[in-house]
C-alpha cells in the first residue's frame, strides 16, 4: 500500500524469519492517522527510495536501511550465484539437506551475523516489531532494553556431576527469561528477546552458551569427562565471564604487572660493510624483543590479549581454578612508552639487526630502568653474555697547519677500547667483538650513521712516534656537521670558522689593474675566491647563468698577477666561449697578457706559456695536447662549463686530471645535469679526495641518493661540498634585472596529430607494460625512453616521427601564431628546441613566408655571426635555437620573448635557455612562454617533475635518473 511523504509517516523495522537465512531486518515507511498513530498503509523503504522520505530520517536511519537492503537474499546471493539462477532457487538448493553447499552456507551465515550485530546496535531509540504471517510489518512491537544485562554462570559439582546453568539479570533483578518463548536474533554478541524485550549483555557473552537452556534448567556434565570439560571449557569461561561455583575453588590474583624487555637472537641475512658490500662470511643477526608481564608466578606475553587468564590446578580429586586479572591499563602504558621510543612490542614481537638493536638499547637504558622496565637475556644466545651497559664515543678534531688531527676514545662500561681497533671494524661493517669479562660487546648503529664518513676519510700519521689520525682540511664540512650535531669536538681558528658563512668572510681589496665595477654579490664571490686562495682550496663557483662568473674570476687572475708575477693560469672551456673570453678580459683586465691556444696553427710549445699570464684553450685540445700541457705547472687551472667533465670515465675528465698546477677554479650555471656523480667528477677535480674514491662515493652517497631518496645523505653530502660552492640564484642577487614572466601555453592536438599520438601511445603501452611485468627484463629504461621520446615528437609535430605525414599540428599552428604576433609588433623572440626537426619545420615555415631569422644549432659554423644578426640587425626578429647548441655562452639581451617550444627533463637546462635573455644588461621585461599540448605526456612529464625532482636543491636530474626514479604506477599513468 502506497504511502505518501508528504503526509504524517514514521520509520519503522521489522524482523521476520526466512525459510533459510534465518532472522532477517526489513525498513518500512507507515502512514499515521489523524491521531498520529501507525495505520495499516505500509512501504518497504530502501536505498533507492529513501530520499523521499528525507524529511523523516535521521543518519543512523540511513545507515539502517543500506545494511537491512544487504542482508535481503537478492543481495546475500549475487556474488555466489555464478550461475544466475534465481535467488529463491539458488538458496533452494545450497540448503538442500543431501546435496547442499555447507561451505557456501557458511559464508552467507557470516555475513548475516555480522549485519545483525551491527544493525542491533544502531537500534537504540528506533521502533522494532516482529512481522506477521501475513505480511504485517508491525504486528508485535518488541522494546528495546537500553541497560545491557548481565550473566552469572553456577557450576554445581557434587560426588556424580557437575551442574552447569546461567541465571540473569536486569537491572539488579532477576530475570525469568528459561520456558518463555524467548529466543536469540544475534549470537556474536547475543541478543535475546524475551517477552517481547530485548536484551543484549554487559560482557558480549555468545548467544551459543545461553541457547542450550532456553527451553532446559541446566546440563550435566557426568565425572568421567569432568576433568576434559573443565580444562576446556570451565577455564575459558571462568577467564572471561562471571562464575559462581560449588564444589571446587576459583583463586582470583590481582596487582600491578613488572615489564621484563626478553632478549633472543634471530639469524638474519649476510651483513653489509660500512659501503654496503656484501660479507658472505658474516651473517648479520637480528635481535628479537619481547614485552612480558610479571603477575607474581604467573607471566603472560604483551600481544596476549585477554584481559584475564585462567590455569586449572588439579590436585587429587580437588580443583582450583587461578584467575590472574591484569591491568590492561598499566600494561597498555609500557608497550605505549616503548613504542614511543621506537619498539613496537605492544602487539607482537619485533626484530631489529643486531647493531640497531643494542644500539636502541644503549641511547634508552636508563630511561628503561627508571619507568621500571628490566632487560632480560634469553638463554637461547649459544653460550653468549651481551654486554648490556652505557657504550660512549668522544671524537676531538683540532686543527693543524695543513690538516686536521683526530683523537678518539671508546668506552663500554668500564673498559677502554683502542680507537683503531673500533675504526677497522666499522670501515669491515663487524659490529661485535669479545670485551676482557667475556661479554660480547656490539656497536651501536649510530656509530656506523653517524662516524662511517669521518672514519673513512681518516689518514694515518706519516710520523710513527704520533698516534693520532689525519684529515685533509678539506674535509672541514664534515667536521663542523659533526660538530653542530654534538659528535665531536671541533678546535679550529676563527679565520677557518668563517667558511662555515660565506657572509662573514672578509673583505678583500680589488687590484688596481681591474677595470670595472662589481655587483655587491660579485664582490662577496671575489672575497670568496680569494680565502680558499689562502688555504689552497678548490671551488666551483656556480652562479645562475647570467650573474657574471667571467668577471668575477677575471678580478681573481687580475689579483694573481699582482701576487704571483711570472705565474701562468690556464682556462679550459668549450670552443664556442673562447672569443666571449677574450672580449671579456681586454674589456675588464687588459693588463693580462694572454694566450689563445687553439686552432690548427697553433704552436706546440709549452715554454711559451711562461711569457703570459692567461693561456686560453679549449677542452678538445686538452685532449688532443695532453702530454705537451701536463709537462707545465701552472698557477691556476680553471674550468668553465665544468660539466664537459660531469662523467669521470670519459677521456676529458681524465685529462684534465693529468694537468699539475698549484690552485684549481670550476664555473658552471649547472654543477649536476645528470645525477649525483656529475658532483663527484667536479669536486674531486677541485679537491682531489673530498668525496672519497668513486666505489665509495657510490655506496655512501649516490644509492642512497638517487636510488632511495635518502635526504639525510643528500642533507650531508650538501654539507660536506657546501664551503667550496659559490652558487647565488638570479632571484636572489640581481635585484637590477627586469620582471620575469612564465606563462604555459596549452595546445590541442588536431584530428589527425590525435590519431597519430593514440596509435604510437597504444604500442608502448602494451609494450612497456609487459616489460615491466616480466622479472629481470634490461631494457625496460630504453623501450620508456624510446616511447616518450616519440610522443614528445609527436605531441610537437607527427613530421617528427614520420616524414610522410600529411596532416597539420596543433602545437605548431600556436607557435606561428604568437611568432607573427610578436616580430609585427616590432619585439624579438628566442625559439628552442631540443629537437632539430621540430626547428627545421619552423624554419620551413619562415622560408616560405621570407620572413628573416638566425639559426643556431649544432652544425652552425659562424656561431658569433648569428648572434650578431640578432643583437645588431632589428629586421631579424626571430631567433631559432637548439638545446645543445644554444644552451650555453650566449649573450642574446636583444629578446623580449623567450619561446620553450617542448618541456625538458631537466629544469635547470630549461633555466639556461631562458638567461640567455634574462640577464645582466637585459632592460626590458622578459616574457617567456612553455608550449604544452594538452592530453599529452607533456602534460603528465610536468606533473611528474613537481613530485620527483624535490630531493636537493643542486641534485637535478635529466633523463636517466629521473627514468630511475618512475615506478609502476608512474609510468602506466604516463601511458594511460
């Protein structure tokens, strides 16, 4: 009968019984009548109509309703009935009692009690009836008991049996409830209906004990299983319920639990050395914990959770029961306080290394002892005694002309232990060795975390007679890390300190020779050249490009002739610069005599060098001169663009490191391009040993970097290179240069472009994804690189991927756009791109219209001329330029715009292109635009950036690393 909502109703729930699901809740709307009472005019209500009646439901009521529709037997059988046949004769025959399905009966029975315990308790305060037969859902109301009752269970035990019965009360009273009808809707926890009320229970006792008497006084249990029945039954009662007993005794024990720590050991993998290679000799123990508690004789383990535990004690035909009540409470405190301090014991045993944990052990042991927690060895360590006492280390690092010396002292306990001893276990990656008592001792983890560098880095004394270790004085970052974390204690003079701040380095007077003026950050980078001057240090002076790194070190060479008359300084750079450098110096230095030693007329004599004060040369012909150059000590060997020798291996990298000389200079905008040995390469150039040896470089710091995103290691390797970097960003220094604005520009694909992208798309993905779930596949990085690179093409423009398409580009009809735009409004304009093919289709495009531009990229002879024509000649607006050719050595103040025509991996590579607009002498705002076609991976490359390239703030990664750096996940969502 149809019920309207915009009449009195009232919400209320019904209970009937299913021929064979049992018990089952149904939701009904009832009409009121004119008095407000329930009528006859009745609707079920579920999910999909319960919003017409919003106005008479609560959330609870919503609530109900969901769980009620689950239990309906469309619901129970969609997931089991495979076969679709209907749900009364898919249950028809799963209930059949010959050939039915116990184990699909189970299911659903799990699941209908599970409804019907939580349905019961969202029912306070709501109306419940029990239906009729013909279908009325409100044909006998039941009352809702709002106080839980509670159950007392009697044994009665005498020479023959034991009677077994429950009795129960309300609210202090007695409740007749055995021989009534009554009967349960829930067992777990039970709910009983008794005379139309119902009853559910203070402890959550199963309805299972209580149905056996709804229709019996109690039960016998005959002597000859007495002893079975009470071992396992009795004593599980006796631990969780209420028990009134006759004929044997219950001993109730309550105090306050003792925390005992239990120690055992668990054999674990092949132990690591201080660099991670692996030891098969040695196989690294685990330490397991164990949280117990102590109530008098009896002890129980921390995760077993019942809050009393019962042992029956059997002494001739007498029985006790001992019931220990513990304090869950207090309990709850330790594991709490010890999961506080890193252990979480509180719910299972916990292992740590063997290393890990007696170093856990030595940081809390007092704490521990004072919170009344004992540490408790097992007898399962094979004969061993750990020493379990205060293990100390105190390193002093005092300065010395021209290093540092280490002293160290280690203490376990009473016992003073040789530092050698300690260092040669830590750099093997042993962790335990035997003290005079006998006790093993094992150092504590913080030891390798905190000492592994300093220690690897330590020298041994060349004079016998002294006992102490030495530390290049380079390594002075190291030192002051250690010190500010109060690990060592640190003696240098005041002079040293100020490296630690560049801002408090002193002030040093400009040569008289220089001719020019110096920004205040210029000057505060001259300062800096000129202290590791002093202490023949190396530095890499890696400034935003555009901030003047040239002028900066022409100031230091003009100062070196002053000081060091007759001392040659050689500059090594990429071709293309060796004409900017000359410039540079006849501008700002023309008192250097300077030799450019380039070319193929060159004269191959290195005694010539001594008549100069500046030899200019390139990379390729370091290579080629080697043994010629080697053979001259020169005063300072300076690098510019330092990243020519990012790769160690490579035949320029070696060279250059052949090369003698008494100081060392690197200048780069960018010090990594492609990951963390880029660092390594440059620094260890500058300051041979900073870093270690490359296999230690690698495991200390470039797999814990780039394969972990460790930030604590790339935290120290920061602070370790730190005084011997001078990098300033443009934002932060060159106040005086114009506003600089980004804006992306979004671009949709064309029809056919769309087509193109889709079908490339579909064969990496399927390619790439079956790599990837294919175990040990190597060449997964190059199949991804491979495929983003062609829908980076592609994106840009099909041709790029496919000389014979014919179609157009979203992308490049933008791009012409803007570029008519800006050169007719008289502004010039810089265009890159990484891809060669992408410029040529722009270039066609200006061909055809006689439009005039320069061009730059790799096989451009007259690099100077191009950018001459743009600097000097205003008809060329326009200004094409690849990645690789162009991202370095230009000057190109003359645009306004900056045109990114494709997104690069790499943000500081992207940074470059746009200073060679955005830099000192630029007057004009620089307005630069990033072309992105939308649905693309371009789109997807970007956000992918912004979460994976935030580890250091000079670790900048390209393709390989941030390759290395994609998971699954990551890659299918490019390719989706």
């Amino acid at each position: 009968m149809k019920v309207s909502a915009d009449q009195p109703f009232e919400i209320i729930y019904s209970l009937f019984s299913h021929e064979y699901l049992g018990l089952l809740f149904e939701s009904f709307v009832i009409q009121l009548d004119e008095k407000g009472r329930l009528s006859l005019a009745h609707q079920n209500i579920s999910h999909v109509n319960a919003n017409e009646f919003a106005s008479g439901l609560d959330e609870v009521d919503y609530q109900l309703i969901k769980m009620m529709d689950e239990m309906q037997q469309d619901a129970v059988t969609k997931k089991l009935n495979t076969k679709k046949l209907k749900p009364k004769e898919y249950l028809r025959k799963i209930y059949d009692e010959k050939t039915g399905n116990k184990v699909s009966q189970e299911m659903i029975e799990l699941k209908l009690e599970g409804l019907r315990s939580r349905i019961l308790e969202k029912m306070k305060g709501k109306r419940l009836f029990e239906m009729a037969n013909d279908g009325n859902p409100i044909w006998r109301e039941i009352f809702i008991m709002e106080e839980p009752a509670s159950v007392l269970f009697h044994f009665r035990r005498n020479e023959e049996n034991t009677h077994y019965f429950p009795t129960i009360k309300y609210q202090g009273e007695r409740l007749e409830w055995q021989y009534r009808n009554a009967y349960l809707i829930c067992n777990q926890p039970a709910w009983m209906v008794v005379d139309n009320h119902l009853y559910h229970f203070a402890k959550g006792e199963d309805g299972k004990k209580l149905m056996p008497f709804l229709n019996k006084k109690f039960i016998v249990i005959p002597k000859k299983v007495e002893q079975q029945y009470y071992q396992k039954f009795v004593t599980q009662l006796v631990a969780s319920f209420d028990v009134y007993a006759k004929g044997f005794e219950i001993k109730v024990e309550r105090s306050l639990p003792s925390a005992v720590l239990s120690l055992s050991d668990l054999p674990g993998a092949p132990k690591a050395d201080l660099f991670g290679n692996k030891n098969a000799e040695e196989e690294e123990e685990k330490i397991v914990f164990d949280l117990k508690f102590q109530y008098g004789n009896y002890a129980f383990r921390s995760e077993e959770s019942a809050s009393n535990n019962v042992e029956l004690e059997q002494e001739g035909d007498n029985y006790t029961f001992h019931k220990v009540i513990r304090d869950v409470v207090k309990e709850k405190s330790y594991g709490d306080y010890l999961k506080d301090l890193g252990l979480p014991v509180k719910s299972s045993r916990f292992a740590l290394e063997k290393s890990k944990a007696f170093g856990w052990i030595n940081t809390h042991k007092e704490s521990l002892e004072e919170m009344g927690i004992k540490i408790q060895q097992s007898s399962t360590f094979k004969g061993k005694r750990y020493f379990i006492g205060h293990a100390q280390i105190s390193v002093e690092v005092n300065e010395n002309i021209d290093w540092f010396d280490v002293n160290a002292l280690i203490k376990f306990g009473i016992y003073k232990i040789p530092f050698a001893k300690i260092r040669k276990l830590l750099l093997q990656g042993k962790s335990e060795f035997e003290l005079p008592n006998g006790e093993i001792a094992v150092i504590p983890d913080s030891w390798f975390v905190n000492y592994s560098e300093i220690f690897a880095f330590l020298e041994d004394n060349e004079n016998v007679e002294e006992k102490t270790l030495r530390l290049k004085k380079h390594h002075i970052a190291l030192a002051q890390e250690l010190q500010n974390s109060n690990l060592v204690q640190l003696t240098m003079s005041r002079k040293l300190e100020k490296l630690r701040d560049f801002s408090q380095i002193e002030e040093y007077d400009l040569p008289e020779t220089f001719k020019g003026t110096l920004r205040p950050y210029q000057k505060a980078g001259y300062n800096w050249l000129r202290f590791l001057n002093e202490y023949r240090f190396g530095g890499c002076l890696a400034d935003d490009m555009g901030l003047g790194k040239t002028v900066q070190t022409l100031a230091l060479l003009a100062h070196e002739k002053k000081v060091s008359e007759g001392a040659t300084s050689l500059l090594v750079m990429p071709t293309s610069l060796i004409y900017n450098w000359e410039l540079e110096a006849k501008k700002f230095t023309p008192g250097l005599k300077i030799l450019t030693y380039t070319g193929t007329q060159r004269i191959k004599d290195n005694s010539r060098f001594a008549n100069y004060d500046l030899v200019l040369t390139s990379y390729g012909i370091i290579r080629l001169d080697l043994e010629l150059l080697k053979n001259f000590y020169f005063n300072y060997i300076i690098l510019d663009e330092s990243q020519a020798i990012k790769n160690p291996g490579s035949i320029i990298a070696k060279s250059v490191g052949e090369l003698n000389c008494r100081h060392k200079l690197i200048l780069t905008g960018t010090p990594v391009e492609n990951g963390t040995m880029d660092l390594w390469s440059q620094m260890n150039f500058i300051n041979s040993g900073l870093l270690g040896n490359q296999n230690m470089f690698k495991k200390q710091f470039l797999q814990p970097i780039e394969k972990k995103n460790d930030m604590d290691k790339a935290a120290k390797l920061h602070a370790m290179i730190k005084p011997f970097i001078m990098r300033r960003l443009k934002t932060q220094v060159a106040t005086d240069l114009p506003e600089k604005v980004i804006n992306v520009k979004y671009s949709s694909m064309t029809e056919d472009q769309e087509k193109a992208y889709e079908e490339v798309k579909s064969y990496y993905r399927e390619k790439i994804v079956s790599e990837l779930s294919t175990p040990g596949a190597k060449n997964q990085q190059f199949t991804l690189l491979r495929g983003l690179t062609q829908l980076r093409q592609i994106a840009n423009h099909p041709k790029l991927t496919n000389k014979e398409y014919e179609g157009d580009s979203g992308k490049l009809d933008d791009v012409i756009h803007m570029l008519k735009s800006t050169a007719s409004e008289g502004h010039k304009v810089l265009v890159f791109s990484q891809f060669v093919r992408h410029l040529a289709i722009v270039k066609a495009y200006l061909d055809e219209n006689q439009i005039k531009y320069a061009y730059l990229d790799g096989s451009t002879k007259d690099r100077q001329a191009q950018v001459t024509s743009f600097q000097g000649d205003d008809s060329v607006k326009i200004f094409l330029i690849s990645l690789k050719a162009g991202g370095v050595g230009l000057n190109l103040t003359k645009a306004e715009y900056v045109f990114l025509l494709d997104p690069w991996w790499n943000p500081a590579v992207e940074a470059q292109a746009i200073d060679r607009a955005h830099r000192i002498g630029q007057e004009n705002k620089v307005m630069i635009y990033k072309f992105i076609t939308r649905n693309t991976v371009e789109e997807k490359i970007m956000a992918l950036q912004e979460r994976k390239m935030a580890l250091a703030g000079e670790l900048i990664s390209t393709e390989e690393s941030f390759m290395k750096s994609l998971s699954k996940n990551d890659i299918e969502a490019l390719l989706e």
